[in-house]
C-alpha cells in the first residue's frame, strides 16, 4: 500500500479527527484542496520518500515523509494536531517539525510526520 493512502486510510477512519473538521472525512484532502469555504480542513501529501538501505541493488527500507496542512479561520490547531497525531503514530511516524503561517484569513499548520517503510 502506498504512504499517501495509508495516512489518508487512517486520518478518515479517526472519529477523533473528524468530528473536529467542518465536513468530516470530506474535509480531508490530498495534494491540495479547492477552495473549502468552510474550514477546518486537512491537506496531506507525501513530500519525501527516499532509500534508507539498500543490498545487492535492493531496496530494502525507504524514509517517507509526510506533511500535514490544518488550515483553520480561527487558527485554533490544538485538537486537530493532538487528533493527527493519535491517527499517525500507530502507523509508526514521528513528528519531524511544524510551522504556522497566515495566508490572507486563513491560519495554516504544516507538521512534517517520518517514518521508515519496507522497500518496494
């Protein structure tokens, strides 16, 4: 399974995240989303998936990151950050950083999530 469908498989199956975006599991997209109206939302796309350890021309472990935009009109992100987490960790990711910015009225949360995955 690819890293961009297992983190969308596990966001929209947390009742946690969910409940807290202003469409459910419709308020979860991939790339970019259009223009939501309605927030919050979740933005997710697979920045990075490199080869960690490779033998006799095989690869056998890759890094695949992960970012996660929450984009919010009230730039409160703690409970949708706190729920993206409980949804990414079982997967075995771990926070790589985050960073917060404004674009005209909306407040945006990037979190860069890592983890190491079996080679393809």
């Amino acid at each position: 399974m690819s890293a961009a469908k297992m983190v969308y498989q596990a966001l929209v199956r947390s009742k946690e995240l969910t409940h807290l975006l202003a469409h459910g599991k419709k308020s979860i997209y991939h790339g970019r989303s259009p223009d939501a109206g309605t927030y919050p939302i979740i933005v997710y796309s697979v920045i990075s998936d490199v080869p960690v350890l490779a033998v006799d021309g095989m690869e056998l472990e890759r890094r695949v990151t992960v970012r996660i935009h929450i984009l919010t009109k009230d730039g409160r992100f703690r409970e949708i950050h706190h729920a993206v987490q409980n949804a990414l960790l079982p997967l075995g990711f771990v926070r790589a950083q985050t960073q917060e910015l404004t674009e005209k009225d909306i407040f945006v949360e990037i979190t860069d999530y890592r983890t190491a995955m079996e080679g393809e």
